[in-house]
C-alpha cells in the first residue's frame, strides 16, 4: 500500500535542525548545510550552499540540485523509500504505528483521482504524543537519541503566558540539535504550533514603552544583551531565513536597532526583518548598528562572541556604553544602510585590521592596483620577488605588508619551468644578496599558490575567479599577470573596463576580502626624441596602455620604467598613492622614485649600487651639497673594520656621525663597496639578523645573536 498523504506530508516536514546531523550534513548554525552532491568532498568550504527554502524542501543554491526530506534521506543513505520513512520518524511528531502499513512506494507518479469517482474521507489522522511538561518531552526526546538539553528558550507573550518553546541539544560530538515545541491540551507536543499562524517574538514579554527596540539574530544573543541591561531586545525563530514565520506587529511604529552577525546571513537576516518590519502599519523605522571590532572576530561573529572577548575587562553599563555610543545607520528601502559622513567608523590600526594589506594604507583588501612597464624588462619576476617577500612579511621594493601575505598567482607569461627557474634564481638572490634565510624563503613560497585559469576571459574568468575566492577564503593577494590576458576586451573603450573591473570584480572582492595587482604593459613607446621622461613624470600614472577607467578604478599605480643611459638600471614610479608608501631620497625629502636594477650573474632583482645611484641622480665628488660620499665611506670602514656591527646600527651611526642624508649615502657607498674594504656581510638565524665587520667577526657577532636568543 502507499503511504497516506498525511503521513507522507508530516514526515517531509522532519525537523532540519536534527535531521541534517543526523544524516552527516554539517552547517554553520545559522540554516545554511553543506549540500551532499557537491560540498561532500571533505574540504574546506567557505558558504554552506544548502538551505531549507520551507518545510520539507531542500535546495542547494550551488549545483541547483533539491529534494523533500524523504529524498534527501534516499540519496544520502542510498536506502529505499521504507528505509527513509523509518529513518525520519525520531526527526517527526508520528508515532512509530503510523508508518506500519507503509508499503514500498511506487515508481510512477499518482494518478489523478477521476472527475466522477466517489469521495472517500481521508482515515482520522492519529493524533501527537502528548507530555505534561516540557520537561517531560525534553527528558522523552534526550534519552530516545542520546542527547543532553542545553538551553531551554520560552516564547511568551505580553502577558508572559508561554504556549511555545525551542530546546537545544547537544550530543557526545558537541553537535547542536534543535527541537521546536508547542502548547496543546493537556501538556506539550513537538513542533510548531499547529494552524500555520506566526510564531511569536522571543523576549515579547519584556516589550516595554521605550519606542525603540533592538533585534538580534538567536535567542542565546537576546539573553546574554539582556544579561548586561539592554533592554527591549528580541528575535525570531528558527535562524537567519525564518524572520517571515514570525509576528512582528508589536513592533509596528516604533524605531528598530538591528545588531548584524558577522557574515552574509546575517546581512540577509537584516535585510528580511527591514523588509517585514517597513511594511507594517504604521511602518518601523530600520537602523543598524555594527558592533566595533566584531569583524575582528571571524566570520559568524556576533554579539554573544564580542561581549565573551571582553569578559572581565568591563563592568555592564560599560558594555552597554559601548554598544549605544556607536552610531547609527539608516537602512533605506532596498536595505542597505545609508551613512552620513559624520557616522562613518574610525579607521581600524593596521595591525589590527584584517583588510589591512600594505603599511600605510598603500593597498586594502577590496582595491587594486597596477604594475605597469615596457614589455620585456622583468614585470613577472619583480611580481614573483615581490610575492616572495610579502609573504615573510618582508618589503620589497620599499612596499611593506602589515603581515605575512598570503598570495596566488594567476599568470599567463610563462610556463611552469619557467616559473620553477624564476623561483630557483630569485631564492638564490634573497639568500646570498639579501641574506634572508633560506628556511624562511622556502616557507614564504609555501604560502604563494599558483592558479590555473588557462582560457578564461571577460565575464568567463570573472566566474571562475568567483569560485576560486570562495574556495580559498584565505588568499590576501591576487597577482594578474597580464592583465590583458584575462580581460579579453579592447582595453582602450572604457566602457568595456567599467564592466570587467566595476561590474565583474569589485563585487568579488569588496567589502575587504581579497586585493589585487595587474600586472600590464604599456602603450608603444614615443620616439627617442620625445621619450624623455616618459613613464617618469607627473603623468606616470597614465602610462598604461588603454583608458583612464584602469586609472580611475586602480587604488595605486606603479610604472617601472628603465633608465635608457643606464642598462639594466630602472625607476620604480608609485604614481598613485606613491606618498604612503614613505619613500625619501638620499636628502631625506619625499619621494615617489626609487631606483632598482637586474642582478649581473642571475635573475634577481637588487638596490642599485651607490655609483649607478650618483650616477643616474648627476650627483657625487667632492662638490656635492652631501659631502664626498667615498671618503666619508672610508671613515665609516675603519668603524666597521675594528669591530662587528649590527648593519641597522652602524648605519643609525653613520646618520649621527655625519647628519641623515649625508650618513645613508656613505653607509649605502660602504655597503656596496665591502669586499674592497675586507669587510663581510653575515646573516644571523634570529630573525635573519645581519651584521658587518672583518668576516671572522661578523660571523662570532651572528653566532653570539644567535645564541642570546636562543637559537641552536
């Protein structure tokens, strides 16, 4: 026989909350689920993509695929339709006796019942068990699947009478189960309350006079604001995409303080309450309020986390201070909040602000910006040394991250030996020029991926960017090398650019998840005649080849231009946000410029030597404003050549000794000019100190740092 409608309607409606656990299906507390067909690999996954659109039915917003929860149990057991009807009933209000005359269901559909057959009344639904308590039901359900209660959540109304309540559960793993329970004659029965009415707010019954009120996401949020002496708080049931099973009349007319999670669920939560509370009569008015340093956090932070992060440090009124001092947003129709200038939060200290890229303010996580230079002259290596350093959290070029960087490379320049040779030379580089150590280096590639995106571009390579970011939340930094590639347009029609850089990425990677660096080349060069200071002056910044729109969008520009009487050498220009990167010249005066050069025996990129530099500035000798550098550089040896000094000391020393500019352009011209003194560079193991003196020396003065920190 088949199985009723009835029966077959209630065993759909099986509670997700516990359901899903117990087929496996993990979530992130908030309603989202990993879909079985195609988040059950295993890895790791930024967005749970299932979702109970309504009672019984499933839908996965990533492969599209959905299911009631019979089906859903048939697909991920791989068990027949008997099976799945037994497996769902500890997940139901029905009694085991209900299922007995189950039969194995029928492949083709139900016919529909003919226009003149006889009406049959359905059998008399057998009715919920029914407890005396809650406790009771909760004592009933705990031992029956092997859980304990952990909070017990009562939704009265205004007259604090309770006809509803949600239990939650953990079991032996520490995974939650939830169980929504009702008031029926005679006691308490699982589920929500039967008549398909609205459930009630939860805190309902502390509504006070005051006309502004405040909603957050759960019931465990709205105790533990109560707990500190908010008032007026409440919520809805059932998590972020159940505010419309809710009645939220009594909150018509009055002034609405959202208090948002820290993640997109509960952005939509915020969105749904707006939306539900603006069309009430009189309608609220939405605003929302962002908790400071809840972002800090992580991802699904929300009030109940941000008052345990401060526990012991304030007494309540200061917490409840520091929630009511932070201003308020308006949300408009659509929404989204609409801030006044005055109400826009305090910059978050580099070091402490995850969307913090680069020292200064140089680069944020949600911006981008551009390499630009002739082709030819070393644009992927410079990005591949660069990648390298930023993620020891090292400068390179004079750009300092604010933390080790993760970074992915998405290039189409080179191929993988290419690639590995590049590496190979530029480890090479940053061990024997730079002396960092070759432990750290190696480590630092380590946190560098290389992406394959191999015949994606325009709006193809927007969505395979989109899946990537998802699948690796913890990328930093896209490198784009070249952008052309990748754009797939003609870059010089501004409009197509808006599309590509304004339509299709910034939605991927703003708000703060992720920064990016093109890498691109420039127009045709000029003539010789005109191409005195081309790439070099005021207008840097529009060397790129195509429209401003790159310019317009781009947060920073770079230009590396080489230097036509000096091969080899090249100028670094920051034409766009140049003035936070802090350079300064040899004077100490600001600078956009600095000065870079190939290495002459392998693929590296070095500082310039303190003769290019004299000789690229038209400087030196001993009619320079800045005094004679090499002899001032001999005095500064016979420092180095009678003791071991730590290379940042002796140069704060040779600052003091003969004024700042003049002090770094002997120290740079001793630097360069080592061996010709008999002076040696040495790299410690901590923190890859450096020292310099007579190379028996330098190599004691690193061994004895070494070992006052104690490294072996």
């Amino acid at each position: 026989m088949k199985i009723r409608d009835s029966v077959r309607e209630r065993l759909n409606q099986a509670y997700p909350e516990t359901l899903l656990p117990a087929l496996g299906i993990s979530g992130d507390g908030r309603n989202r689920w990993l879909c079985p067909a195609c988040q059950n690999d295993g890895g790791h996954h930024a967005t749970p993509d299932l979702s109970t659109e309504r009672a019984g039915a499933f839908k996965c917003h990533r492969c599209g695929k959905g299911w009631d929860a019979i089906g859903l149990v048939q697909f991920v057991k791989g068990c027949g339709f008997r099976d799945a009807c037994a497996f769902l009933l500890p997940h139901t209000d029905l009694h085991a006796s209900e299922l007995d005359e189950i039969g194995e269901a029928e492949a083709t559909p139900r016919r529909e019942k003919a226009a003149d057959a006889p009406t049959v009344p359905d059998a008399p639904r057998k009715s919920k068990a029914v407890f005396p308590t809650v406790q009771a039901l909760s004592e009933w359900f705990a031992k029956k699947n092997g859980v304990k209660l952990a909070a017990q959540y009562d939704y009265r109304d205004a007259d604090y009478k309770c006809g509803f309540a949600v239990l939650r559960f953990k079991d032996g793993a520490g995974s939650k189960r939830i169980l929504p329970v009702h008031a029926v004659p005679g006691g308490w029965s699982v589920g929500d309350p039967e008549g398909g009415g609205k459930l009630p707010l939860y805190g309902l019954e502390h509504l006070g006079d005051d006309d502004t009120a405040i909603v957050c996401e759960g019931e465990k949020c709205v105790d533990v604001a109560r707990s500190i002496g908010l008032e007026n708080v409440f919520t809805s049931a059932h998590g972020s995409q159940s505010a419309h099973r809710t009645d939220w009349t009594p909150l018509a007319g009055r002034d609405v303080v959202i208090l948002l999670d820290n993640d997109e669920s509960g952005e939509h939560y915020a969105r749904e309450v707006a939306a539900i509370l603006r069309s009430l009569t009189p309608p609220a008015t939405l605003y929302r309020r962002d908790l400071p340093g809840l972002a800090e956090l992580g991802k699904g932070a929300d009030i109940y986390d941000w008052l345990a992060a401060r526990s012991g440090q304030y007494c309540c009124d200061e917490l409840v201070d520091q929630i009511m001092d932070v201003p308020c947003s308006l949300i408009h129709a659509e929404g989204d909040a609409v801030t006044t200038l005055a109400n826009l939060p305090d910059p978050i200290p580099e070091s402490d602000n995850p969307a913090a890229l680069f020292k200064g303010g140089w680069l944020r996580k949600g911006g981008g910006a551009f390499l630009i230079a002739p082709s030819g002259q070393g644009k992927s290596t410079w990005t591949i040394q660069a990648a390298i350093c930023w993620a020891m959290g090292k400068a390179a070029f004079g750009i300092e991250p604010v933390r080790p960087l993760n970074v992915c490379i998405i290039q189409a320049e080179d191929d993988p030996e290419e690639m590995a040779f590049f590496r190979n030379q530029i480890g090479k580089g940053l061990k024997t020029v730079a002396g960092l150590d070759p432990v750290e280096i190696e480590a630092a590639m380590r946190r560098i991926t290389i992406a394959d995106a191999t015949g994606k571009a325009g709006a193809e390579f927007i969505s395979w960017l989109a899946d990537y970011i998802k699948k690796h939340p913890e990328i930093d930094l896209l490198i784009i090398n070249p952008c052309q590639s990748y754009f797939g347009g003609d870059v010089s029609h501004n409009a197509e650019l808006t599309e590509f850089l304004r339509v299709g990425l910034d939605p991927l990677i703003k708000p703060g998840r992720v920064g990016v660096l093109f890498v691109h080349h420039t127009n045709k060069p000029p003539n010789a005649q005109d191409r005195k200071n081309w790439g070099t002056d005021a207008f840097s910044a529009y060397i790129g080849a195509g429209g401003a729109e790159l310019v317009n969008w781009a947060r920073a520009m770079l230009a590396l231009m080489p230097v036509e009487t000096m091969p080899g050498v090249f100028r670094l220009v920051a034409g766009k946000r140049g003035g936070r990167l802090g350079w300064v010249d040899a004077a100490g005066a600001k600078t956009n410029t600095r000065l870079i050069a190939h290495h002459d025996e392998f693929v590296y990129w070095r500082d310039v030597s303190f003769d290019e530099l004299e000789t690229v500035n038209g400087g030196g000798g001993k009619d320079s404003k800045y005094g004679d550098a090499k002899a001032d550089a001999d005095e500064l040896a016979v420092q180095a050549q009678a003791k071991a000094w730590k290379l940042t000391d002796l140069r704060a020393y040779a600052e003091q000794m003969f004024k700042t500019a003049r002090g770094r352009r002997a120290f740079d011209c001793m630097k360069a000019h080592a061996k010709e003194y008999s002076l040696a560079i040495v790299s410690a193991k901590y923190k890859a100190a450096i020292f310099i003196g007579t190379r028996p020396e330098a190599e004691q003065a690193a061994a004895a740092w070494d070992a006052s920190k104690g490294e072996v």
